[in-house]
C-alpha cells in the first residue's frame, strides 16, 4: 500500500516520477515545519478521503506502556492508531518508545497498528541519516505505516520502507 494523494500536480511529468521528485514537489515552497495542530488536521482529512469512518481523538491504547493516540480512525478491515511527530531527527529515544508502542498496538488490539504522520520536510532526514533510517525500516517491518503530509492538502502514505526510494504512481 503506497497511497499518493491526488492533490499534488507534477506538470509535465509521467504517471511514475521518482520518490525523491515527487517529495521535493510535495514540498515545494515551504520553508516552515507543520505543527502538530496542523498535522492531525492534515490525517483527518486523510482518513476522509480515503473512507475510514469512526475517527476518534485522544483514544487510550493500553498495554505494557499505555499511551493516548491524538487520532484513531476505523474502517471494516483496520484500525489506525496516530503518533504525530512534526520533524523527525535523531532522537533515538523517541524511536524507541515508538517502537513499545507499536508493538503494544498491535499485540494487543485486534486488527490495529500504528501510523507516524509528519511533516513532509521529515523526508529527506528519513532516507539520509542512516540511524534514523535503520530503526524507522525496522518499524515499518514489523507493521508501523508513515504518513507524511504537507498541509496543503496532500498526503503520501507508505507501509514499506523500500517504497520510499521506488518510483512513485501518481494517481490519475
């Protein structure tokens, strides 16, 4: 599942652009990073878009460390639960308490894993610092998705941490 949102316009452009294109496109002009106000408002609007119904705040997930998602959103197959991390930087802390959160997600909440949404500027820092890349792969290998949003209406959702180097389909 690599889910682009149609609002991003590369014109002149094929159907499959780069990843690396198509998010210096997404973030094109921006200078600031999204705050996380911006960013729950940005998922919200994601999970609409894409049909998830029963989208909740502040939903408590309990388990070995209990922790409070700022958004959950359910549809008949899963349940989304969001950590919302606006820049994503060498914090190998942070890493690790996501890493007991996911696991807690998902080995106690049937049909549940977890999302990181950030700004889209986080990118780049993902696929460069090695670290960063090294544990947010492990993640997603165990089932983490990243969301990555730019609030101005587009989303790039990845379950796959090889798709973020893979040429994207850009919807029609």
């Amino acid at each position: 599942m690599t889910f682009i949102s149609k609002h991003v316009v590369l014109f002149g452009m094929a159907r499959t652009v780069a990843a690396k294109t198509f998010m210096s496109r997404m973030n094109e002009g921006r200078g600031s990073w999204l705050a996380d106000k911006q960013i729950l408002a940005a998922c919200e609007e994601f999970f609409k878009e894409n049909g998830y119904t029963g989208v909740d705040r502040d939903v408590v997930f309990a388990g070995h460390t209990n922790f409070v998602s700022p958004l959950v959103a359910s549809s008949e197959l899963q349940t989304i639960a969001t950590i919302v991390r606006p820049q994503i930087k060498y914090d190998m802390g942070f890493l690790g308490s996501l890493e007991s959160i996911l696991y807690d997600v998902i080995d106690n909440h049937d049909r549940a894993t977890l999302m990181l949404a950030t700004d889209s500027l986080s990118y780049f820092p993902i696929i460069q610092t090695e670290e960063i890349g090294v544990e947010i792969e492990n993640l997603m290998d165990e089932g983490m998705l990243l969301l990555f949003v730019n609030g101005r209406g587009s989303h790039a959702l990845f379950d796959e941490f090889e798709k973020l180097a893979t040429p994207v389909q850009l919807p029609d």
